[in-house]
C-alpha cells in the first residue's frame, strides 16, 4: 500500500539556520504531493503542495520539489524563525479514482531557538 | 468565513462506553473526511464522507461508524471504546473528492479514553 517516511525528529536549530525534512513516498501512479504544518494545540494546516513530477510547491519561504526519479518530496527554508517551530507531516493523496485519502508520515517535530 | 469547526473540544470516556463527535465543513465545502492521530503520530484516515455516503474506509473496525448531513456536517461515532481509542480525531473538508483538492482540517477533538 501507499506510505510516507519522513526524517525522525525532534530536530533543533538556532534561528536563520538552513532546514531540511527529509521524506520520501511509496506509492501506485503519480499521487500528489503535500506539507502539511501543526501548531500547537491546532489542527493541521496545509503549508504547500505538488501535483506533478518537478513541480515546486512553495509557501512562506518553504519548498519541496516533486521529485519522481528519487520518490522523494523534501522540505527545505533557507532561514528558519522562532515562529516556525511546529510539527510537519509529509502525505500523499494516491492518484486514480477512488483514491481521496491522505496518507501521512509520522511528523518532524522542529524547534527553532533564538 | 468560518473555518472547519469541532466540537466538542475535549472528551473523557470510560471503556465499553460510546461516544459521537461532530463537525462542521468550511463555508461551500460538501465532502467531509475523519482521521485519528495518536500521540506522536501522523493522522490516519478513518473515512470520507460525500453525498451523504461513506465513500472510502480505512483499516478501522466496525465501531468506528460516521454519518453526513443533508447541511454536509457530520458525525464520527465510536461504540465500545477501548484505551486504544484515545486519540486527536481530526475532521478535513474540501469541495469534491478529487486527489488534488486541499483538505482543509479542523482543531480536532481530544478523547481519552480511561
């Protein structure tokens, strides 16, 4: 079946560091990519997406390339803030009909330190 | 414009007991889908919810029950909860059941189950 993994956390860096969350997907056809981000006490907001191969999603500062040679749909900022400090789940909804659920991996829990 | 809303926003139960929560489906949003996310752990589907039919299940049990609206909200039913059962449950809505629409999630119902 369709899964997702994501890099272990919780990962620690100062402010204006660079990020990488590593994830990459098993998956059938072509499934869209996404970010999503929680905040504490919150529910989940979607925080980018990529529908295609080599399509480059991008939000706040954040991106991931949909890379499909590599299976693989990486989070990067060049220079993380305090408020970034959350946990980021990788997902991938599966491609053909009948196929509307989100697959999540297990979250990376980053903290940003002044 | 409301977003997904959730209620209630905490619950404690007692094993073999049943429980109902509720959501309700951003303004112009006609599909509803339920995930739970244990603690640490990425969400994981449950069901979605379209035309007031169960569209698609995960690996859930049969006391894991839902129903929608003709309004398009919807319920999550648990029967005979179990200390397993304890658990963020997340409801998502978005316009359609396609792959490529973004799910919008709500803040989530706490059940802990004693």
């Amino acid at each position: 079946g369709d899964s997702v993994t994501q890099m272990e956390g919780p990962v620690t860096l100062s402010e204006e560091a660079f990020l990488t969350i590593n994830c990459t997907y098993t998956a059938t056809g072509y499934p869209s990519l996404f970010w999503y981000v929680q905040y504490p006490g919150e529910g989940l907001q979607l925080l980018l997406k990529a529908t295609k191969a080599d399509d480059k999603g991008s939000n706040k500062g954040f991106e991931a390339t949909y890379r499909k040679e590599t299976t693989s749909f990486h989070l990067e900022k060049g220079s993380v803030q305090v408020s970034d400090s959350a946990v980021y789940f990788c997902a991938l909804s599966a491609s053909g009909a009948g196929s509307y659920q989100l697959t999540f991996g297990k979250g990376t829990k980053l903290s940003v330190i002044p | 414009d409301a977003g997904v809303t959730q209620s209630p926003t905490h619950l404690i139960k007692t094993r073999g007991q049943q429980v109902t929560l509720r959501c309700s489906p951003k303004s112009g949003h006609d599909t509803v889908s339920w995930y739970q996310q244990a603690l640490g752990q990425g969400p994981q589907f449950i069901f979605q919810y379209y035309e007031e039919e169960e569209r698609q299940r995960g690996n859930f049990p049969d006391r894991f029950s839902g129903h929608q609206f003709p309004n398009y909200s919807s319920e999550l039913n648990v029967n005979a909860l179990l200390l397993g059962d304890s658990a963020l449950y997340l409801c998502a809505s978005s316009l359609g059941t396609g792959s490529y629409n973004e799910q919008f999630f709500g803040p989530g119902t706490r059940l802990t189950v004693l």
